[in-house]
C-alpha cells in the first residue's frame, strides 16, 4: 500500500551507515534536475515504525535530494511493505552495488554491517556445517579467523554463509573478510582502501599477509635459537615493513588508474619492496652456508613423496571426490600461498640483491 508520509519523518535504512560511504554530491545534483524536469517518481519501498515513522528501504539519493529542495512538512507517497530485518539488510548490500559498483570500501561496509546485525541477533545467515573446521570459523562481531580470545563465541560465521547472503562469489567475500580482518588487527586502517576495486584489495591484501607469515617464520626461528631480544626486533620491524609493501602495492594501484594499464603485478612491487630490506651484508648467521645447506633439504622434503606430508596430501588427492569443499578450499589456498611465497624468494635469491 502507498502512505503519504512528510520528510521529516522518514529514515534511513538502519543497516545503511552514511557516515561510513556518504552520499554522491554529483549523483544528488542529478536527481535535483531530473525530479525538477520530471517530479519525483514515488516509487521508493519503505517500512512503517511503531512510532509513525518509516525507514527505506533503498534510495537514499533520491531521500537527500528530496531533503535539499523541500521542508520537512512536504508530503510524499511511499510503497509500505512488512519486510523484516534480513530483508533490509540484504537490501541495503544490493543498493550499495547498484550505486558504488565494485568499491572496496563500500563492499566492507556492506560485511560490516551484516556481520554487526547478526551479531546483535537482527539478522541470521543460516546453520553452520558441522564438518567446518574450526579455523575457519570467525565470531561476530569479530572479523578475526579461528576467534579471537575472550571473545563470545556464540555467533560464528563463515565465508560460505556470507556468500549465500549477499550472493557474493566467494573470492570477494574472502577477499572483503581480509580487508575486516587487517584492519581489526592494526595492520590496516579503513582508510587504506580507498579508492580500490574488489580484485585489488585482494591483492593487497595477499601481500600484507605474505608479509606477516614472512616475519612471523623469522621470529619462530630466532625464538627456536634462543634469542629473544633479537625476535622482539624483527616483529617490531615486521610491522613497519608490512606497511611498506602495502603503501608500495597501493601506490602502484594509484599509478595504473592515472595511466590506464596495469604496468607491474602486486607481487612484482612487493617482491622489491623485501629485497630493499634484506639484509646487505651476508653476517646475518654466524655460518650462513651451514645454515642454507640445512635449510635446502627442509625444503626438498616439504613435500617429496617419501616424506609424510606429500605422501598424505597425494592420498587425499586421489580420493578428492570425498573431501569437503571447506577443506579442499582451504589445502588450495595455503598451497596457492606456498607455491607464490617459494617463487618470489627463488627470483630473490637469483636476482643478486
């Protein structure tokens, strides 16, 4: 049914956060003229409150609009329909497609605000899968993997069950929990992706964490050593190198949209970004050939398949049609990982820096 409602008295949709994307001047303008040349087309669906008020559901320009050429006394129809809180919310993630397409930043804010509404119990995304191993389960409101400690662990989530909200590929939902995670942890600020598309805070956000595996593998091993003082070092300068490769990744992303091509790969940009922090003398070990000779057969026997991980992850391969998807997705990701993180330290070693 349609109501007549005056301005004063209509409200956003509670899951859309203005301050977080605010509102497109040039598209407001646009629909200035276009409701001067043609009225307003009182098309917008809308819920109705218990305290006579009503809250859209989508076209929140066309409200701002509205607000700029009119009192809050004037009067217009809008469509009132019973819809509940996870239709308004899933709403509020198409509208923010519809108008800010692929932005990194509105795709977070989108998981935000889904994520805080299931964590206040607003909304649910559906049963969780008994066989889900548990480091892939976050807990609301905590965008962390595998929990976070002393939080609740009453509303776990996962990528799957927000994919099938939003109707997201996986990729980007992954990819957006990422960005959420990074940035609940200090290791990025909201700020940083601005102006990034989906694929590009994907990659970004690669190369931070192949930043942080990097530096936490150097810690482990001067812990292993006994030396303490020197891994409190490297953590600390840990961090300020996984700002570096971000700062470099986002720079170059910043470059190519002025020029209009792609000119060199996140991976390629923050290769050189580790190689200008390598050490530049070889006295890092007390016997750094003892040390590589030791670490080369590590590495020949990751996987050979007389050692027993390889021997474990080829029986898994051959009997892949009974392995869950989750756990499947997650063996192709950590070996996506391995196989990169191998080649960008083999161009290292071979380039002679």
């Amino acid at each position: 049914m349609k109501m007549k409602m005056q301005l004063r008295n209509v409200r956003p949709n509670p899951f859309r956060h203005i301050e977080r994307y605010p509102i497109q001047e040039e598209k407001i303008t646009a629909l200035k003229k276009s409701i001067k040349d043609t009225e307003f087309w009182e098309n917008i669906v809308a819920r109705q409150k218990p305290d006579g008020t009503v809250e859209i559901a989508y076209g929140h320009h066309r409200l701002h609009a509205l607000r700029e050429m009119y009192s809050g006394t004037h009067e217009f129809d809008f469509i009132i329909k019973d819809l509940d809180e996870t239709a308004m919310c899933k709403i509020m993630v198409h509208e923010n497609m519809d108008e800010w397409g692929s932005s990194a930043s509105v795709e977070q804010e989108s998981l935000r605000a889904i994520v805080e509404g299931y964590a206040d119990g607003r909304i649910e995304l559906g049963e969780l899968s008994k066989d889900t191993p548990s480091s892939q389960i976050r807990y609301a409101p905590s965008f962390i993997q595998g929990g976070r400690a002393g939080l609740n662990h009453a509303r776990p989530y996962t990528t799957t069950q927000l994919a099938s909200f939003t109707g997201w590929k996986d990729w980007k939902v992954k990819a957006v929990l990422a960005s959420l995670e990074l940035i609940e942890q200090g290791s990025m600020k909201d700020d940083d992706y601005k102006g990034l598309m989906s694929s590009q805070q994907k990659e970004v956000n690669t190369e931070v964490k192949r930043q942080q595996k990097i530096t936490a593998k150097r810690v482990e091993m001067l812990k292993e050593e006994g030396d303490t003082e020197e891994a409190e070092v490297v953590a600390k300068r840990g961090e300020a190198e996984v700002k570096q490769v971000a700062n470099a990744v986002i720079k170059n992303f910043t470059k190519d949209k002025e020029k209009g091509t792609p000119t060199r790969t996140a991976a390629e940009v923050a290769s050189d970004v580790r190689a200008s922090n390598s050490p530049k003398d070889a006295v890092e070990f007390p016997d750094i050939n003892k040390v590589a000779g030791k670490l080369a057969v590590k590495i020949g026997n990751l996987l050979d398949d007389d050692k027993e991980m390889g021997r474990v992850l080829r029986s898994i391969i051959k009997s892949k049609r009974y392995l869950a998807d989750n756990y499947k997705a997650s063996l192709i990701d950590n070996l996506s990982d391995l196989a990169d993180s191998a080649n960008i330290l083999a161009k290292q070693l071979k380039s002679g820096k």
